[in-house]
C-alpha cells in the first residue's frame, strides 16, 4: 500500500511539473503585464514567467460594442478566442493611452480580476481553441478613446499579443445610435442549442449567418424581419462540424460579428 502511494505521489508531482513547464503560472498571472501603457508595454515576456517575443495579432479579442464607440455606463461583452497547442492562460485590461485604466472589467467563467483592473485565467485551458467570456463597463461620459490590452500564452514558449481600439460615443444623449448592440451567444462554447441576443433599435430585414474561420463553411440561420427592441433566437448547431466560427448579423445600415468555439 505504501508503494502505491508513493507512486500516486510521484505521478501527481510529475503532471504538476509538467503544467508548470508549459504554463508559468497556471492560476493566474501573477504580474501587470497586459501590454499597456501603464505597464511600459510589459508582456508576459519576462523573466521567470515566458520566453519568446509575442507575435502581435489581431483575431483574438472581439466585444459587442458597436463601431460608433461604448456608451457610458453601458455593459458589454467581450471574447478572448485562443487558438492552438499547449496550456493557455491570459492577461487583459483596459486603458486609456496616459496608462489610466477606464471602466470596470468584470469577470467571467474560468477567470479572475487581479489587481483591482486585469482579467486574467483561473487555471490553464488545454483544449485546441480556449474561449474566455467576460465583460465590461464603460467609464462615465467624456472619458475618451481606449484599448483593450491582451497577452496571451500557449505554453511558456509561444505567446501573443493585441491591441484593440475602442471608440467613445460622443453622440450618445443627442441622437441614439442606430443598428445592431448588445450582441451576446451563449453558452461557449457550445455543443447543442446556441443562443443568440441582440438589440435592433430600428424594425428592419435581418440576416444571421454561421461561418467559419476560413470562410469554406457557411449556414444561414435566420433571414426575415423583427421588429425594434431584443431579440432572442436559439439555433440546433448539433449537426454543425466542430470547429471556430463567426456569427454574422446584418441588418440594411449595420452588422455584427461574435466568435463562437461548436464543440
């Protein structure tokens, strides 16, 4: 009996290792270093922590908030999609370009707030594509243009970067902005019924397409008319082959895209 403890010991302490060799640290960074100003630009890139200069992307952060800029006070969601081989962990937050970190970050399923202002992982993700969902609220009117910092690890060898801009609305109060908002698909991943919410602020002709990554697949899940105001539709992708896929809305003056992992 006491043998097979032992053994149990040294199987448990040599996956720990592993983990802890493609992944420094699998609960969660333990630094500010989401790429912003405010950390100087720092990445996960440092000593002790990940090696290799992270490749600056573009298609691994995507929200809800609408081309024209966030509302103040208003809410939004916003994916993390990371793709390929090993042990992936995160780090995000919100800054203006001074470095002073504007809004609230709220977390999510499988991530954590650190330091009062960055979304990081609660434990490692090992599945071909990680998704993080999590949300944000816009800071108060007047605040200004910000970005979205991200670093992203795959293994303590291959990290990522992005930066992504996000306008304010400086019309809001004046006249509302028109088109498609507050776009959220649920659950992600999923593996049977998605479901789809958005807000139309004019009745008009919508279509919703499911498409992949690489554009070779493509389902039309919706067209027709709705009227102004929420809407909530449910869609069986139980057939659909697993994979990374966008859903597309469009309507005559607007559209938007969310990432969506079909398992």
């Amino acid at each position: 009996m006491k043998k097979k403890l032992i053994t149990t010991s040294a199987v448990l302490f040599t996956l720990l290792l592993s983990v802890q060799q493609i992944i420094s640290n699998p609960t969660g960074a333990p630094l500010q270093a989401s790429g912003g100003p405010a950390e100087s630009g720092a990445t996960c890139m440092q000593a002790g922590c990940h090696f290799g200069a992270p490749e600056t992307v573009t298609d691994i952060v995507t929200t809800d908030i609408p081309a024209a800029g966030y509302t103040p006070g208003t809410t939004y969601n916003i994916t993390a999609s990371v793709t390929g081989s090993g042990a992936k962990g995160l780090m995000v937050s919100v800054q203006n370009a001074g470095g002073t970190h504007l809004g609230t970050l709220i977390s999510g399923t499988g991530s954590k707030i650190v330091f009062s202002k960055y979304i990081t992982h609660n434990n490692p993700q090992f599945a071909a594509t990680a998704v993080w969902n999590f949300k944000w609220t816009a800071p108060v009117a007047g605040s200004g243009p910000v970005k979205a910092y991200g670093v992203f690890a795959i293994t303590r060898n291959t990290t990522r970067k992005q930066e992504l801009t996000i306008a304010e609305n400086t019309t809001t109060g004046i006249a509302e902005a028109t088109g498609i908002t507050h776009t959220t698909v649920y659950p992600n991943p999923v593996a049977g019924q998605l479901g789809l919410s958005f807000v139309l602020t004019e009745s008009e002709k919508v279509t919703i397409t499911l498409m992949s990554l690489d554009g070779k697949r493509s389902n039309m899940l919706f067209e027709g008319f709705c009227d102004s105001g929420k809407q909530e539709k449910g869609f069986d992708v139980s057939n659909v082959e697993s994979g990374l896929y966008l859903v597309k809305i469009e309507s005559a003056g607007a559209q938007s895209v969310q990432k969506v992992l079909i398992q």
